[in-house]
C-alpha cells in the first residue's frame, strides 16, 4: 500500500468516528510554533560571555556547534527545512549582531542589531519572538538582576528590558506578526534567604518601570516566566510560579507557562484550561522535564499530547502562544530542533484528528467507563498515516526518512567546523 492509499485508508477510519483529516491538516498548517534559536549553540550568544549563570546549564559536546551567526542561520535554515508548516524564530537577546570589532552593551541594544535576524524571518516567511537575556553578564550580581538590592543593577536590566520592547516592536512591524517578548530571570537564592517578599516587590517594581516605556499592545505581547530553580538558586526563586502568574493577571500582561518550571507532580496540561478562564492569551514554552527542570529535547509523550489536546478542545488555537525550549549538546543540535518541532506538530495532529465534542459529552453524561474505553482505542488510530501525509504535502521528508538529511548535514557542514 503507498503512502496516498495508507491517507486515504486513514482518512475513511478517522470518519467513522466523525474526524475529519482533511480539516484537520488544513488547521495545522496554520498553526505557527516559534522555534527557538539556542538549541543550535548552547545558548552562547555572539556575545563571547562564556559560561551560563542564572541556574541554567547546558551539558554534552557533541561536535558540530555552530560558532558564529553565519553558522546558526545556516542550521536553523536546516531545521526549517525539515519541519513542515511556516513557524516563528524565537530570538535572545544576547544573538545581536553588530559591526566588525562593536562591543554592543545589553542596555545600549537597538532594532539595527537584530536585521540579520529579520532578513532571516523574511526569507522563510516566519515571524520573530524575542527575550531579554538577563543572566550571563557581569551586571547579574549576587544571583539577582531586576531584584537586586543595588537600584543601578536593577536600572540597568530596565534599560535592557526597555530596549528588548523596542527591537520586539521592530520585529513586528517587519515580519507581520505579533511578536511576543518573555521576561525570565533566574534571580533567587543557594540557601534559605532571610527576605523573600523585598525582592520580589522590586522584581515587580522594575518590569513596572519598563512596561511604562510605553508600546503597542496590538504588536508586542510581553509575558512573565515562572521558575522553580535553578543550579545554584536551589532554595529560593523570586519570580516563582505565584509571583509571576499573579503578576501577569494583575498589569493585564501575557502569562507564560515552561512545563518544565513546576514541582515534578504539576502538569501543565491542566493549567492551561485554568488559565484560559481568567486570561485572554497565555503562552507556552514547550520543554521535557526528567527528574525536574531540564530542557530535554519536546518527545511525542503523554504530557505534551495532553497539553495540545487541551489547546485544542478549549478552542484556543488563537488564544495559546506555542514556543519550544531546550538546549541538549549531547546529541546532533539540528536534529534536536527538528525532532522537537516534529513532536509538538504531531501532538497538536493528535489532538485535531480527536473527536473531543464527543468525549466532552460522555464526560458530561457520567459515562466514564465507555469514556475511559473510547480513550484507550483512540490511541490505536492510524495518526502516523495523516502525519505522513502533512509532511508529503509540505515537501517535507516523512517520519522515517527525514533523519537521513541531518546525517548527511553533519558530513558535510558540522564536521568541518573545527
């Protein structure tokens, strides 16, 4: 059986159960997930600033890194190649590009430093998001950053902030598309701090002080992340889950949500309908706890199936920003990103070709047992079928050859880069 008669099989079992595929791909191919640009080097940066702090880590060495914005445009370029649908870039703001031999100063950062990034958007037709990078830089003292006790540190990662809104703006008035700017810090303590409600207070005062700047709502919008720990903030967070969702609520701001930034027995999933009850938008870092917060490559679990089908059914396509976020150096960094991308995409398919008005009603009418029966059987579907046909109708290499191109990649282009 070809690939055209397995679709087409597929697509007559899926109506049997009153799913429409056809539908359902043409609404996943609309659906735009911003792809995240540190996966391709570690979350270096083109800054040179060495090390990461701020309670992140990236571990492994696999060869092939790209080393310089010439070499990640090239992977990501790659990655985009082998994902089907047109997405977004999710940028940091330590990626700026100045001139030969220009120090650029995180708070002195303008829209001119990020058009590479642009032409890059504009080439693949995707729009941009983008984060302030506040950690890794000699003016994080002591752990903290916009809580600092010290008012310069802090009006230095305002000024930061302020101009991170303005390239945000810049970006959205260039590609078409809203750009939404996440600000995360990993401010907070080794051992049992003596004060935990004064830093957050002046958390809350500084991003206060830089939504003042003003800015266009309609183009930019600004999310707050949550944090459980961090390496070497173990024992206190400032921008805790509470903090930062309350926060959000409270000045009418995006929240967002990292599904790995929770204790191991939350779910995200079930956050998500929460959330949608009180706030028009929220947004989605889309990442694979093990054992706790540790950006693994997005698999095709149950966890991210169940926060897509959640998107899904509370018919929030519109309303949920979908970013991905991980950094895993001990495998081939471009097929990381698309192995990640692929996964969301799948479990986004999964939930569309899911008769959820019908399960809604079993669920309404306590019929739990042929509602827990039907779940079961469901998972049985030929999804791989309608898969394949989504990537054949993007050009895009299908689920058991694709694999293919980023081995030969890394022959020709990553194991050159020595």
């Amino acid at each position: 059986m070809n690939q055209n008669e397995r679709y087409l099989s597929a697509k007559e079992m899926y109506a049997k159960i009153g799913v429409d595929t056809e539908a359902a791909l043409a609404k996943l191919q609309n659906i735009r997930i911003s792809m995240h640009c540190w996966q391709a080097d570690d979350v270096h940066g083109f800054e040179g600033m060495g090390a990461l702090t701020g309670g992140i880590q990236t571990t492994g060495n696999y060869p092939g890194i790209a080393r310089n914005p010439e070499e990640v445009f090239a992977d990501l370029d790659k990655a985009l190649s082998l994902i089907p649908g047109t997405h977004k870039i999710n940028v940091h703001a330590n990626y700026a590009i100045g001139e030969p031999g220009e120090t650029i100063e995180r708070d002195k950062l303008e829209p001119r430093h990020f058009a590479k990034w642009v032409e890059l958007a504009k080439k693949h037709g995707c729009g941009l998001d983008f984060n302030p990078t506040i950690f890794s830089h000699p003016m994080a003292k002591d752990g903290m950053t916009l809580s600092h006790p010290d008012k310069e540190v802090r009006d230095y990662w305002v000024r930061h902030t302020i101009a991170c809104i303005r390239i945000s703006e810049y970006f959205a008035t260039e590609t078409g598309y809203p750009c939404v700017m996440n600000i995360w810090t990993g401010d907070g303590c080794k051992d049992i701090p003596a004060d935990r409600m004064g830093p957050r207070a002046r958390y809350a005062d500084s991003i206060d002080r830089a939504l003042a700047c003003g800015y266009d709502k309609s183009k930019v919008y600004v999310t707050v992340e949550s944090k459980v720990f961090g390496i070497g903030v173990e024992a206190y967070t400032v921008g805790s889950g509470e903090f930062s969702l309350c926060y959000a609520i409270s000045r009418g701001i995006t929240p967002l949500m990292d599904n790995g930034h929770y204790h191991p027995t939350e779910v995200v999933s079930d956050k998500i309908p929460a959330l949608l009850c009180f706030s028009d938008k929220i947004a989605l870092h889309i990442t694979r706890p093990i054992r706790w917060d540790s950006d693994h490559v997005v698999a095709f679990d149950d966890e991210t199936r169940e926060m897509m089908k959640e998107v899904v059914r509370c018919d929030a396509l519109d309303r949920v920003f979908l970013s991905t976020d991980y950094f895993d150096a001990s495998i081939n960094r471009v097929g990381a990103l698309v192995i990640g991308m692929r996964n969301v995409q799948k479990a986004l398919l999964n939930a569309l070709l899911t008769p959820n008005e019908d399960l809604k009603a079993l669920q309404d009418a306590g019929n739990y047992s042929k509602l827990f029966a039907l779940q079961e059987e469901y998972k049985l579907m030929p999804l791989g079928d309608v898969w394949a046909e989504f990537c054949r109708r993007n050009n895009v290499c299908p689920c058991n050859t694709w694999y293919s191109e980023i081995e030969k990649y890394e022959e020709e282009v990553l194991s050159k880069r020595v």
